[in-house]
C-alpha cells in the first residue's frame, strides 16, 4: 500500500508541471487566435487616442506659441502657473455645476420617467404612446449643437428673447439677461444642459426595463404595492448596472463638455461659465500658448481618468455584493 501511495504522488507531480504548461501553451494560442481581431482596434487606439495624448503631454512641457515659433523646454512649469491660475481653478468648479446638470439631474429624472412610461403609462394607454413619449425626451439628443444653441439664444436672448417677452408682458419691465449676467449665465446653461442630456438617461433606462420580468410588477401590484413601492422595490435593483453606465458616460460627457459653452456664452461673462475644456481652446487658438493648453488638457484627461475608475470600481463592489447577497 506504501508503494501504491508513493507511486501516484509521483504521477501526479509529474503531471502537474505537464498540466501548467498545457495551460500556458493553450492561453499562448487563445491571445494568438484573437490577435487578428484585437489588431486593428489596437491600431485605431494608438492612432486616435494614443499618439495624440503623448504628444499632447510633450507640448504640454514646452513653451510654444505654435505654427514656426521655436519650442521652448518650460519642465512643469506650465503646471505650477496652473495651480495659481484662478481661472483654471474657476472652470473646475463650473465642471461640478456640469455635472449636476449632465449627470445628477438627468440621471434622477430620468429614472422616474422611465419607469413612469414603462409602469403606469405604458401599461394603462399602449406602448405605442410611451413609445411617442419616449423619442420626444430623447429629440433634444439629436439635435446638432448649433441648432439648439439658436434655439435657446432665440428664447434667453435679454432684449427679443421669447421668455423676455413673456415676463415683459406679465408686467415685468426689467427681466434679467439670462446669458450676459455672471448670477444667471451659469444656471441658464445648466437648464439647457438638463434639456439636452435629459432624454439619454430615459431611452437607456426604458430599454433596460425591457428585460425585467412583469410578472414581478403584477405580483406587486397585487400585493398592493403601490407605484412608488414598485419603482423602489424593483425598478432600481433590476437595472442597476444601467445607472452605473448612464453615470459613467454622462460624467465623461460633463467634464469635456465644449459645444454648449461655446455656442451661448464663449465661457463668460466674466468667466462665470468657463469649464476646462474652453479654457484649453482659449489658450490653443486666442492666446497662442500651445503648452499651456496642453497642460490644461492633460490635468482634465487625468481627472477624467480617475473619476472613471473611481465609478467603475463603485459599480465592481456593488455587483459582488449583490452576488454575495444572492
């Protein structure tokens, strides 16, 4: 039995060394079979993402007013000027008032309405019209930037603007100017902001609902669980992942954000709506200081980056408790 014993502890140290490297060889050919498929957007990624942020980053430690002007060795020194630039730090703190407006509002509003469609309306007149309902929230989404910043110009415009005209009319002689006044400029944008965000969060959320099974809502119903029960109970936890993505990409969205700015108020007056991103192109193409902008865009990636990981590790923990609870 002693001999027995002794002689399968040899085979299986003998195999186990034969079982690793099996294993390594099939991995070796497994990242060798995808190569041809992880090639090309590897290629892309260097191309448009890669290449762009390393040169980015040499420019940003530079001096450099562009075009034939000479390039001149600055180190960090555009950093350092960065962190005693109060406009810089102005336009982070805008970025905070973006993403309320891009992120919190829509996200929180855009549940309710989801499940307002999907729960009530849906159910009791049709998904015909949730459906109607549907494209008009998510209209605003696919309008070009230029379109919507004539749109609301035409109705925040201080002296022909349509709400102007409605305040004069009700008696109000003096109304404000929504855009041209640093107390109404930053809310004014964040209003359209909401607008334009409001209906990405609600088409994302009604398709998650899709999947959820209706039962569950029946069930509840007949439990005498009421409306808000339900949207707690059930709509939240089943498509949780969703939020996590409408989070994730409408905070990318509101850190970068450039057109709107740039449409309505040029990131005045007196830089009450400047946000990185405007700063950065103030700093390319309107004050020539290539490096400066460079840095600018450098310190915005990073941030973007970490708030990114930051989410994404939040959304990691809550999908292995949900898994642990379960």
């Amino acid at each position: 039995m002693a001999d027995d014993t002794l002689t399968e502890e040899r085979l299986r140290a003998v195999e186990r060394p034969r079982t690793a490297s099996g294993t390594r060889r099939r991995r070796r050919a497994a990242w060798v079979g995808y190569l041809p498929y992880l090639l090309p957007g590897g290629i892309a990624f260097l191309v448009v993402i890669g290449y762009p942020l390393v040169t980015n980053v040499y420019f940003s430690l530079f001096k450099w007013r562009g075009g034939m002007a000479p390039l001149r060795w600055n180190g960090l020194g555009n950093y350092v000027d960065l962190m005693g630039d109060d406009k810089f730090w102005t336009s982070f703190a805008n970025s905070a008032a973006m993403i309320v407006a891009m992120v919190v509002v829509p996200t929180v509003l855009g549940l309710v309405l989801a499940a307002v469609l999907f729960d009530y309306l849906g159910r009791r007149f049709g998904a015909r019209v949730s459906s109607v309902l549907r494209a008009t929230y998510y209209l605003p989404q696919i309008l070009p930037v230029a379109v919507a910043g004539v749109l609301w110009n035409w109705i925040l415009n201080s002296q022909t603007g349509a709400l102007n005209e409605i305040l004069r009319g009700i008696g109000i002689e003096t109304p404000p100017n929504w855009l041209g006044d640093p107390t109404t400029a930053l809310p004014s944008v964040m209003l359209v902001l909401i607008w334009v965000q409001m209906g990405y969060p609600v088409v994302i959320f009604m398709a998650a609902l899709q999947r959820v099974d209706p039962e569950l809502y029946e069930a509840a119903e007949l439990d005498g669980a009421g409306w808000w029960d339900r949207f707690r109970a059930i709509t939240v936890p089943q498509i949780r992942p969703e939020i996590f993505v409408v989070t994730l990409t409408c905070t990318v969205a509101a850190l970068k954000v450039f057109g709107p700015i740039y449409v309505l108020t040029r990131g005045g007056p007196e830089s009450s709506t400047l946000v990185p991103s405007y700063y950065s192109y103030l700093s390319f193409f309107d004050k020539s200081q290539v490096g400066y902008g460079a840095a600018i865009a450098t310190v915005l990636t990073l941030v973007i980056v970490v708030v990114a990981v930051i989410i994404l590790g939040l959304q990691g923990r809550a999908e292995r408790r949900e898994r642990e609870g379960i």
